[in-house]
C-alpha cells in the first residue's frame, strides 16, 4: 500500500464503515482529531488503534490541537484545563526562568496525557508574534509580544512535548500574528516590509528551524508574494521558508477547507504541494471533501518521503522519566498562586485610581 501525502480528520468518535473503505484505499500518511471525535479515553485509543490497523503502520501520525485555551481538544472531565501560551510570560515576568519551566512542563504533561491515547503528534507551539491591531485569532494563543520570549518559550513547549514521545508542529509558519483577519472565515494580507518581518515574524521560525514538522499560514505577504499565500506560494516556500528561515523539516499546510483559500479543493491541494508543501491537511471529517482533497493528493516521495521518515525518526519510545502526580501539582499550584497574584495586583491598581 502507497503512503499518501495527506492527513485527514474523521467525522465522529469512531470510524464510519465508509470511512474505513476510503483509508484502506488511500492510506493517508495520518489523522488528526477534533473535540468531535473525543469522547473518553478508551473511546479515543480505540479510534486511534483503528486507523492505525488500517495503515499497517504502528507510528502512522495520530494529530490533535492541544495547545491549551481556547485551542484545547481535550478536556475535563478527563483531561486538566491547560493555560494558554501568553499565561507563561505572566509568570515569567516575576521570574524569568520560572515561565520557562512552566512552558515546558505544561507541555510535558500534555505529551503524558496525549501519549496514554496513542496520540503522538501535537499542533504545538505557536510561534506567531502579534501586533497592537491584528485579528485576536491568534492573541493569548501567543506566548508573548516578542519574537525572542516567542521563541524561548516556543522551545521550551517543543522540548517538553518531545521528551514525553509526542512530536511538535511549529506553527504557523512564516508567521500568522500579524494578520488582520481570522485565516479560517477570510485571507488575511500583511503589508509589513520584508526586512520587518524578517526582524519579528520570521524570527522564531528561524530559532527553531531543528523542530521536524511545521503547518504553514494562509497569509499574503505582499513584500514577497502579492498574490498567493504562503500556503500556495512557492516564492514564500522557497525564498522564505527553506531559505531565509532555514527549515527543512516537513511542512504540512494548514486546513485546506479554510475560507482563506480559493479554489476547489483540488486546486488549493494541487497548488499547496506544488508551491513546496510536503503534506496536505484537511480536518473537517467530510467525506466528499476528502474525496476532493484526495483526487489530487500523490504517493508521498521524494525529499517530502525522506522528510516524513525523518520527523518519525524523532518519536522518543522511551521517554524522559516523569512523576505525572507530582508534575502536575506543582504546575497548577503554580498557576494558582501567579492566577492569585494577577488579581491581588490588578485590585491594587484599580484602587488607587478610583
């Protein structure tokens, strides 16, 4: 069977007999999930084990969002409520390399929970850098203002997420915090000089450019492509993201059913992978879509195979020593007091100037 150059999502919590027909034909290289397809533990490691058969792969790539927030696919009752990004410089404003810890930590206990699902790759970190005025799309799902507390912190989840054997995605390259408009209703233009970008946006992406896996994002840059975003634009792919940026590790586009994008499906697929994306996404779980996403999906080869074997190679099957029990007290007392401290200080401050 012929891996293909796609990861597709599902439509509910266990694989439909149509949708197991469709895998077994295609053979996507993954498969990402949703809240939708989340239910428990034993339901999820059940969906999981079944994609999995169907590949006849034991480490075919098994996605999800789990970066903490608003951007969280599992939850209580099962899972804890993580922080999002932006907690982490909050902390780390009192103490530099306390936020840093925790930004690892958080993530290593996402890792413990994702691994125990047979999850083993996560949409983490975000590496955008926001600007007064852009779409909150992106917001506190950033971990600070500045590309090198960005960057600092964006390693720190990344290395966490790794030593407990689940694989980052950095995100949303070459950077998404600019953007005026939410990717997923509209396509965003971002009018800053290249030599701007290249100070902020691009500048993360640059310090992390060891990470195997990257999701792109639908956003004109006009300094260097007017008309295409970086998605569909091979003059992003190349003059930016494996050139300037550095990068080669996979590159995965981000959903393909987004409204940034124009054209049928077919077409946003096609033109991704000929601009340079390695991987195609799609995640609404809609056969019909899928069909369409795959007409035009080919056998993944070439440097995208060998960069797709590369980023597997970097699964920890043994993973880093962890008291999850003690872990996870001590991050959430953690938050709890710096939680306590933000309110303590934001009423003192509303007090003296009433």
């Amino acid at each position: 069977m012929a891996v293909h150059a796609v990861i597709l999502g599902c439509a509910g919590t266990a694989l439909t007999p149509d949708e197991i027909a469709f895998y077994r034909d295609l053979d996507p290289w993954g498969l990402i999930l949703f809240r939708r397809n989340c239910a428990d533990p034993d339901q999820i490691r059940r969906l999981v084990d079944s994609f999995r058969a169907i590949s006849g792969r034991a480490d075919a790539p098994v996605l999800i969002d789990q970066e903490g927030g608003r951007v969280q696919r599992l939850g209580p009752p099962h899972w804890p409520k993580y922080p999002a990004g932006r907690t982490f410089s909050r902390i780390a404003a009192n103490d530099p390399m306390l936020g840093r810890e925790m930004a690892r930590l958080g993530a290593r206990l996402i890792a413990h929970d994702l691994k125990a699902l047979g999850i083993n790759v996560d949409c983490l970190p975000v590496l955008d850098v926001p600007v007064p005025g852009a779409h909150d799309i992106i917001g506190d799902r950033a971990y600070a203002e500045g590309p090198d507390p960005v960057a600092a912190f964006g390693r720190a989840a990344a290395e966490g997420l790794m030593a407990g054997g689940v694989l980052p995605v950095i995100k949303h390259i070459p950077g998404h915090g600019r953007a005026g408009a939410d990717s997923h209703a509209a396509l965003p233009v971002v009018d800053a000089a290249r030599e701007t970008l290249e100070a902020t946006d691009f500048k993360p992406f640059r310090t992390l450019t060891d990470m195997p896996l990257a999701m792109t994002a639908h956003v004109v840059y006009s300094a260097i492509d007017a008309k295409r975003p970086a998605t569909t634009s091979r003059t992003v792919m190349r003059q930016i993201i494996r050139g300037s940026i550095g990068y080669d590790g996979l590159v995965m586009t981000d959903d393909l059913s987004m409204n940034a994008l124009s054209g049928t499906l077919a077409e946003r697929t096609g033109a991704a992978l000929a601009a340079g994306c390695d991987m195609g996404l799609h995640c609404n779980g809609k056969l019909a879509e899928m069909v369409e996403v795959a007409s035009a999906t080919p056998v993944l080869a070439g440097k995208a195979r060998r960069r797709a074997e590369a980023a597997l190679a970097r699964i920890r099957h043994e993973v880093e020593p962890f008291d999850q029990p003690e872990a996870a007290s001590r991050f959430f007392d953690i938050l709890k007091r710096a939680e306590v401290a933000s309110s303590t200080a934001f009423a003192a401050g509303h007090a003296l100037s009433v």
